[in-house]
C-alpha cells in the first residue's frame, strides 16, 4: 500500500561540497524511499537572501523548517528536501525543495549555481523563482541560468536525424515543471497605461519582445524567449513586504497579526494555488513519480552532472525505468508469493480452488506490478513477472499435493490397523477368509472417502494404497480354502477390475485437473494481455494529452507573436507546431502497433514457453 512521510524538519537532499561538488545524501534517499504515494514536487529558486525558505515553510504549513537566517550571509546550501502529507490531494505526498541561493557573492566558487538550478527544473513538477523588487532587465539577467538549459540538458541520446528535426530545446515544454514567478516587496502599482493589469499580465509585459536585430535587443529578447518557450505555463505572484525591516530579522518568530494584512492574502493565494494546481511529477512518457522514483532520479542525475556529462533524459528514463521495473516484478512477486501463504489452507479440497485463489492473487500482484512499471519495454519485465508467479504458483501446487499426501497416507495408517491387526492374528486364514477380508476393506476405503479435507492426492494415494495391498490380498485369496480354483480366479478378475477402474478415476482426475491449469493459463494470459494493452494505452493519452496542452500552448504564443508584429518568429513557431504534431500522429501508431500486434504475441509466447518448461 502506497505510503506517505511525516518529516518533523526537512533534510539535505543534494549537498554542495566545495571540495566534491554535489552530492546526493542518503539518509534523504531513505526518507523518499519510504514514499511509495505519487509526489508533487515544487522547488524554489532565486537569489540568496530573497526569502525563498519562508514561502516553503508557509507551503509546508509551519512557520519553521527550513533556515531563514537572519543576516545577508545565504544559509541554504545544495537542495534541502521537506516531504509532507499534501493538503489538497489525498493519496498525494508534497515534497519541497528548497535550493541554495544563486550568485552568493561569498561562496567563492559559483560553478555549482547553475547545475542547482538545472536539478530544480528536473525535478519539480513547479518551479518557482523568486525575486525582490520588480521584474526588469536587472532581474531578468539574474534569471541567466535559464538561457544555458539548452547547453545544459538533452532530450535525446542520439543526435538529429535531419535539420527538420526539433532541437532538444524545443521540446523541452514536454517535460519542464509549471513556472511560477514569486515577486517579493513589490512596490509599484498593477497597472499600465492608468489601466488595472493582473499579476499575470504584468509577468507577460515583462516577457514581450523588442523589435529589432541589433546586439541589444537580441539580448534583449533571449532570454524572455527561453522562458515562453521553455515555460508556457506561467504564473505570477506578487508580495507586499509583510513587516518592517528590523521585523524582518524574525519573520518566522512572528504571529500572523503582526505581519501585513495585505501579505498574508497574497500569500495565502500563493499557497493554494500551488496546493491546488500543481501537478504529481511525472517522467517524459506521462508516468506518475513516486516517492521512491524520485530519489532515483536525483541518484542518476547528479551521478550524470559529476561524471561531467550533460544530463540526458532518455537515458535517465530508460536507466530509472529499469529499476523501477525489476523492482515493480520483485514487489509484484513477493505480494503474490505473501497472499497465497497468507490464504493459501493446505491441502486446498480441490485444485480448481487452488487456482481460485492463484487468480485472485495474481490479479492483485498485476496491479501493484502495472502501478509501478512504465515505459514501452514493460512487456519483457511483464514476462519476467509471469515466469516467476508460475513458478511460485508450481511450487505451491506441489507443497498443496504433499500436505494432502501426508494427510491421506495418515488416515490410511489409522483406517488401516483394525485390518493389519487381523491378518497378524490369521483372522483371513480361514475359509471365507478372502470375503472377509474384501468387506473389511471397502469399509476402510469408505470410512476414507468420508473423512473431510483429505486435498488433490485423495484419489492418487488411495489407488497406491490398493496396489500395495493386493499381493496381500492374493495370497489370503490363495488359502482360502472354501473358494473353488475356478471362484478364485473370478474374483481375482473382480479385483483387477476395480483397481482399472480406480485407475481410470484417478487418471480421469489428472486430466481434469491439467485441464483447469490450461484454463487458468489461458485466463491469466488473458488478463495479462488486457492489463498491459490498458497501460500502453493509458501511457499513450497521457502523452498525447501533453502534447496537445504544449501544441496549444504554441498556438497561443504564435497569435501572441503574429499580434506583436514578429511574423517570422511567428512562422517557425507554426513549423514547430506542426512537428509536435506529427511526432504525436507517430508516437500514436507506434503505441496502437504494440497494442493491436505486439502485446497478444509477446505474451502469448511467454506463456508458450511456460507449458514447454
């Protein structure tokens, strides 16, 4: 069952050592592994000493958490990480990132700022970037680190193909968080022209491009160009200061009546807007992050940054769907493996109650598995799944048939020593001795099939226990002196008759039972076959869905482009629409291809090669 963390205080997930650079710290990878609830993750950004860790501890819903400080000197280092229960999604867990301050004029070496911030965009579902003052040019070449994402991620292992094809850039909105633009002390008025603008519409004045091609402009306009393209979906806020500045010192230390009326509602809207319109984080094919996942990602990602490489993201996926999915079979098997010795009472009476309960348990082992496993190559992990519940599902029959073994060769020892008894004291050595003897035994082999609970082997051990018995039986037969040859030989023939026919009935009995695995083979197949065409199915809309929120998202921009007067911007812009959407006509055939051919083949040979093992 999918779990959330209470932390009491928030934990150093990536530190930022001088001498090593970032590292991951595991004691905050053991804090996300317990976190098996989808996460929504918001990070913060921005200058040192901006007041980034106050918003996150009101997001946390405490005054305290995360260092404030109370001196110009930046107290945050690396990525500190606060999990708590999220207070708008049920089921959800929020986790907050809070990062060191950019452009830290005493940590001497700044290198590290920018891959901080590359983590945060990663790793967050919202970002938001804190600044104070008002937004201008000043402020927007603080925001610097946004121009170097394209140096600084790729989409993609593999080079371009053709110049049609996208820069890893323009496809970076498949994947980017939600970006929210948190404007502190901000004094001016909200309006342009002596008209009354929203704080959205302040943060899009601000990101309007300029006419021209000279040096200036093009600086002018390169950066607001990689926040409309990288970002699309923007949100601002701004805030009043909330106390005096000898207040300020102590933010956290003070109760909400002494701070700004006026503070306290920005903030408060600021909160639930980021509660309720923040996303659970999700990988580039739309699968929903985990706790665990999670940590994952930090773990691959800053190994990709120390080893000096450029993150890429299609390696990353491919690396975390990899874990992600031997762990998903692991768990799906041990759930499995669990419910059957749990439920499992052995020796069950029949084997099709046997299999009863393998479906049962399998179908819940399928959904944990199909919860946690994503990317197309789930097929293979899926095979692997049922090689190995087969193979705990064998094993359970087996110990099902010994536990009714034992329990049958046990009445038969009890039944049989009233009978063992009479023929040590030469009770059947007499004439009539033979039609004693066979009465005395149908009435143990009925007293037996009476007796409740005796399992599968019922049949099969009660026939062995007849064989073992018929030199006996044969030889009080041959003393039998009140038999004529001729009778003796009858009713040997008699005798041979009932054991074929008891043969037959236990055989009769094997093959229905092999019949009933065939059965719940083919149902589980089935099952298999309708679970996985339902995820690809479901990871494809998730994908689409994406696509088309970024296609509109360029639709927007390019009327906002063609209306501003940029009509070549304007066209390319409509090129990369059109991409987007013939990558999504692809990425839809290729998911129906696996759906409507692959998945029934794929499958139905993984449960061919079972029936061969």
């Amino acid at each position: 069952m999918a779990s959330e963390r209470h932390m009491p205080v928030p934990v150093c997930l990536v530190e930022n050592r001088p001498a090593e650079g970032l590292v991951v710290r595991q004691e905050a990878l053991r804090v996300l592994s317990e976190v098996t609830q989808p996460v929504v993750v918001a990070g913060i950004a921005g200058l040192y000493r901006t007041g980034k860790s106050y918003l996150m501890n009101r997001l946390a819903g405490q005054r305290r958490g995360f260092s404030l400080g109370a001196s110009v000197q930046s107290h945050t280092k690396g990525i500190w990480l606060w999990c708590v229960p999220h207070p708008r999604r049920p089921g959800h867990t929020l986790v907050l990132l809070d990062t060191e301050g950019l452009g830290d004029v005493q940590k001497g070496d700044s290198r590290n700022d920018t891959w901080i911030f590359v983590l945060t965009v990663l790793l967050s579902s919202t970002l938001i970037y804190n600044s104070k003052g008002i937004i201008d040019q000043h402020t927007m070449e603080q925001l610097h680190y946004v121009v170097t994402l394209s140096e600084k991620i790729k989409l993609k292992a593999a080079p371009k193909k053709s110049a049609d094809e996208l820069d890893d850039s323009e496809k970076f909105a498949l994947f980017f968080p939600n970006f929210v633009w948190a404007v502190r002390d901000f004094t001016l008025d909200l309006e342009v022209n002596g008209e009354e603008i929203s704080e959205d519409e302040y943060l899009e004045n601000a990101l309007k491009l300029k006419a021209g091609s000279g040096p200036e402009t093009q600086h002018h306009n390169e950066l607001r160009e990689c926040l409309r393209q990288f970002f699309p979906c923007r949100k601002c806020f701004v805030f009043d200061q909330p106390a005096t500045r000898r207040q300020l010192a102590h933010l956290e230390e003070l109760q909400d009546e002494e701070l700004s009326p006026e503070f306290l509602q920005q903030v408060e809207k600021f909160c639930s807007h980021i509660w309720e319109n923040s996303p659970p984080k999700t990988t580039l094919d739309g699968h929903i992050v985990t706790g665990t996942s999670l940590g994952k990602l930090a773990e691959i990602y800053v190994e990709a940054i120390r080893s000096g490489a450029v993150p890429c993201v299609e390696s990353v996926m491919l690396a975390l769907a990899e874990i992600e999915n031997r762990a998903a079979v692991k768990e799906a098997v041990t759930l499995y493996q669990g419910l059957m010795k749990e439920q499992a009472k052995l020796p069950t009476e029949t084997m099709q109650e046997l299999l009863e309960l393998h479906t049962r348990c399998e179908q819940k082992a399928l959904d944990q598995f199909m919860e946690r496993a994503f990317k197309d190559g789930i097929w293979s992990f899926q095979a692997e799944l049922i090689w190995q519940v087969e193979a705990v599902k064998v094993r359970f029959c087996q110990d099902n048939e010994q536990a009714s073994r034992a329990k049958c060769e046990a009445a038969l020892r009890d039944l049989s020593q009233a009978v063992e008894r009479r023929v040590s004291a030469g009770a059947y050595s007499v004439s009539g001795g033979y039609e004693l003897f066979r009465r005395d035994q149908q009435a143990l082999v009925e007293k037996y099939q009476e007796l409740p609970g005796k399992g599968v082997m019922a049949g099969a051990v009660l026939q062995e226990f007849l064989q073992s018995r018929k030199t006996l039986a044969k030889a009080i037969l041959d003393t039998d002196c009140a038999l004529t040859a001729k009778d003796r030989e009858l009713r040997f023939e008699q005798d041979q008759c009932e054991r074929a026919e008891w043969e037959r009935e236990v055989q009769r009995m094997k093959e229905a039972e092999d019949k009933q695995k065939k059965q719940s083979q083919l149902h589980s197949r089935g099952e298999h076959t309708l679970r996985l065409r339902k995820k690809l199915e479901d990871c494809s809309e998730r994908q689409l869905e994406v696509y088309r929120r970024i296609i509109g998202y360029r639709s927007e921009e390019e009327s906002m482009l063609l209306q501003d007067g940029f009509h070549e911007r304007a066209i390319r812009q409509r090129t990369v629409i059109h991409t987007l959407q013939e990558e999504c006509h692809s990425t839809t055939s290729r998911i129906l291809h696996w759906v409507q051919v692959l998945v029934p083949v794929v499958l139905g040979l993984a449960f061919v090669v079972l029936r061969l093992l």
